[in-house]
C-alpha cells in the first residue's frame, strides 16, 4: 500500500484497533472521547424537539450537542466512503435523489408504496455494533462498542444524527438484495429511499406473490414481502400502504409518476398562492400570514424560520429539479419571483433570455431565401426567439453541439419540408431529434410547414413522412403572416401551461 493510500481517512479509520487510536482519528484525548461517550449523562448529549409530519403527527427530532456532532460528522464523511449502495437505494446516496428514484417508476401499470414504521429506530445499538464487527469493517469488540456509543441515543439510532442515514442503509443492505430480487422474479421492480419502499410492474394484473387488493382497493402486503422485512428487523406501516393502478394518480415519495416525475399539483398552487400573497400584499405581510397560519415546522431551539422569499425560492427551485430547468412552468414561476425581488430579478431574467428560444427554424439551405429569410423577418417584428443556423452558428462552434443544445432549448420546432429538405442530412437530423423529444414527452414540438409550388406537390411531400402521422400542417404560400399568428397563439398557450 503506497503512503498516500496509508494517510487516507478511511485506511486510517480501517486501521484502528483500540479506543485510543479511535480518539486518534478525531483528533481529541482519549479522555475527553471517553467521557463523551460512557461518562457524559444520556440526557445532556442530545437536545429533542419535534416537527410535524404531512399527516399532522408529531416527528421526535434529536440533535447532538455541538462535541458529538462534529465527531458524528467526521465519522458520517468516511462511512459513505466504504459503503457501496445498491442500484435500487436512492435515499442519503451522493448523486441521487427523488426525483431519479421517481423515474424508476413512470409509466407502470402498478406501484405500490410501502413504508417501514419507525425507521431509525428500528436500528438498534446490537445492530449498530453488529455492523462496526462485520465484514466492512472488522473492528475489535471495544472499538465496535465505542462507535455504536457515538452514533445511537437511547440504544437506538436517532433522528437528527450526521450518521443515521448512512448506517440505516447499511443495515438495510439484506433487505435491499433480497427484495430486489423478489420483485426481479415477479416481473417488478425494486427502489427504497430512506424508509419508503416503491414496487411496480408493466403487468396488467399485479402479482398477487407481491401483494393483493382487498375491500375498497386496500392493499394486503403479502407473506413473503412481510416475512423478508422482519427477517431483516423492519416492520411495515400498515396505514402508509398504497397500491395505485395506471387509472390513479400513481404517487413516488411525493411525485407524480403517471408519464415522467412531476410536483403534484397542490404544490404548485402553493408555490402561486404564496407568489400572489407576496405581489398583493407585500413581502411582510405575506411572510408573516405564511409563519402564522402555514409553517408550523418546529425547528429546533437553534434554528429560525427561513426567510419567506428564501422559501418561495426553494420551492420553485425544486419544481425545476423535478421538471427540468427548462420546463415552462418553472420558467414562468421563476419569472415571477425574479420580477418580486429586485436583488434576483436582472440576474435571473438575463439567464432565461438568454438560453431560451421560442422556435427553432429547420431547413434545408435551398428554401432559405425564398421561405426562412422572410419568415425570420416576421418572427423579429412579432417579438418571437428564434434559433437560425447560419445566425447562431459562429467561426469556431461545434455545429453538433450548438443545434443540440438550440434543440433541447427551443419550445418548438418549425421543420421546412420540401423535396430538398426530404433529401439533406441535416435537416432530417434534427426533423428526427425534434420528433424523438416530442415522443417522450408526450408534448408538441414539431410544426411541420409544407413547401411546393402546388397544393398536390405538397400533399405528395407530407405523404412521404410517415413519422408525422395525423399531424395538423401549414402550407406556405409565400406570405409569413398565417404562420407568425399561428405560432404566437401556440406560444401564448405553452406559456399558460395549457
């Protein structure tokens, strides 16, 4: 092992063979360590407040003192050095997040959600202690019984501590292989975040091996999925299952997941709500109606309620996370905010100005001059962005990058067809790109606008691109006009989210 493997903190923290060198590690005397984790009374380590949760009942929050956070923290940082999380784990996993566990489950015909009651709890000072003595860390009995001392509370992990996450996952390792491979082999798959279990499946009816639907769709965990759970020391919270079928609103940790991830819609009248209260009524006025009728979270006797506009900030924010950052309804809430806070308002207007267009101008070059050139005129005067290669594209730029990118950004994609275009590399590129997007996202992109000297000729034009199918297009007559007044109102609807 070369030096610079030998100083790393996990090979120093792998290394340790009694309490001293643990005390080493941290940095402190042996003394104090000792204190901190045998002598110090229960009650003086850890100060316990509660928050409410989305069903209105109270969560038992217990944060360390300040000496044990720090050490806690340290401990925490080489932890999620060692442990290798699980394909299906995307709770307390660096680099993965609701939003991604959600995708896992979009367009299923079932999910089912399954909490474990009382998480962190349910990982208890023998566990922890367990896990310090197995096969990860193989550390002797006194070092393994000091760690599980620093990391539980009352004999159990708590709520409010830097390692509980990462050590809940750990013990959760088993049950994350072994219900993996149950769903795998009932044609389902498998995902956990934190203490919420999602199963889902393209089946048309849901393997009863999993679960099955019992009185008014209530559903009834099966004896298989119940034993694996506590076998692995879990139970499940009966009154938190739900199995919804493709008809439903399908829910994963908090998401949408009917067609992609999405915020529901209740969080975004919130966010609107909130915005309009700040407009009408003033930046005082809204925060404190939001602290006394709508923020009841408890904090902690260290921590303040945020401010409102920091709030409002996050939530849009968050919609972006899930809905993309160019999404236009994220683009339309973050407007809003920016034109409310003067502070945000030139620096994030100017970011949205300039990454957006409202149309990208497909074409081949031989229908430039009689057809784009007069089109993009008329774009200009009626205000709309539009992406023109040959006016976007600068000495030096990828032109692969440069259109992909224009392509992702642009709200629509307004493809000349003519008998040169059905026969360029580029124009059909992007035809292609465009129409791929518009699949996924179940949205219109493409606007198909037809180019021939006569109305048979064009009819010929558009019977040649199968891709298109039952499409609405335009046909161009030489006048830029129709088509302007068509894309603005197509515009004016995008931008209401309609």
């Amino acid at each position: 092992m070369s030096q610079k493997d030998e100083s790393s903190p996990v090979n120093q923290f792998l290394a340790i063979n009694n309490v001293r060198e643990l005390a080493d590690f941290f940095g402190i005397s042996y003394r104090v360590l000792t204190f901190l984790l045998y002598r110090k009374p229960a009650d003086s380590k850890y100060k316990a407040f509660t928050i409410s949760k989305k069903n209105g009942q109270p969560r038992l929050i217990e944060s360390p003192i300040l000496p044990i956070r720090k050490l806690q923290g340290k401990l925490a940082d080489v932890l999620v050095e060692i442990y290798r999380p699980r394909k299906a784990v995307y709770g307390f996993v660096h680099g993965r997040n609701i939003t991604q566990n959600a995708d896992q489950h979009c367009k299923r015909q079932w999910v089912l959600n399954v909490d474990l009651k009382d998480f962190f709890h349910s990982v208890h000072f023998g566990r922890v202690f367990a896990i310090f003595q197995g096969w990860r860390f193989k550390f002797p009995r006194e070092v393994a019984v000091a760690l599980a001392h620093l990391c539980c509370h009352e004999g159990r992990l708590p709520q409010g501590a830097a390692t509980s996450p990462i050590l809940s996952n750990i013990a959760c390792d088993r049950l994350d292989a072994e219900l993996t491979g149950f769903a795998q082999g009932n044609g389902c798959r498998y995902t956990r975040y934190s203490d919420d279990i999602t199963i889902s499946t393209t089946k048309r009816e849901f393997p009863t091996g999993v679960a099955t639907i019992a009185g008014k769709e209530v559903p009834v965990i099966s004896d298989t999925i119940a034993s694996i759970i506590e076998q692995n020391k879990f139970s499940i919270n009966r009154e938190k299952t739900r199995l919804y079928n493709r008809k439903q609103r399908q829910e994963v940790t908090g998401l949408t997941v009917n067609v992609k991830p999405n915020v529901t819609r209740k969080f975004v009248r919130q966010i609107r709500g909130m915005l309009h209260a700040w407009q009408r009524y003033g930046l005082k006025s809204a925060q404190e109606e939001y602290w006394t009728k709508w923020d009841k979270k408890d904090r902690g006797p260290r921590k303040n309620p945020p401010a409102f506009e920091r709030v409002v900030k996050g939530k849009i924010h968050f919609v972006g996370a899930v809905r993309g950052k160019r999404d236009p309804l994220y683009i339309k809430l973050l407007r809003g905010y920016a034109n409310l806070n003067p502070d945000y308002k030139s620096k994030v207007l100017a970011m949205i100005d300039a990454e957006e267009r409202d149309v990208f101008l497909c074409h081949a070059s031989e229908d430039k001059a009689a057809v784009v050139i007069p089109l993009a005129k008329a774009l200009d005067i009626a205000g709309i962005k539009y992406f023109l290669d040959s006016k976007d594209i600068h000495w030096g730029d990828s032109v692969t990058n440069v259109i992909n990118s224009a392509l992702v950004r642009a709200k629509f994609v307004l493809v000349v067809i003519s008998e040169t275009s059905l026969v360029k590399h580029w124009p059909q590129k992007e035809m292609n790109a465009a129409l791929a997007r518009e699949i996924t996202e179940g949205k219109t992109r493409v606007l198909p606008l037809i180019v021939g000297p006569d109305s048979n000729l064009r009819q010929k034009l558009w019977r040649r691109l199968a891709l298109q199918g039952d499409k609405k297009y335009l046909e161009w007559n030489g006048d830029p006009k129709p088509i302007v007044s068509e894309l603005s109102q197509l515009l004016e609807r995008y931008q209401s989210g309609t």
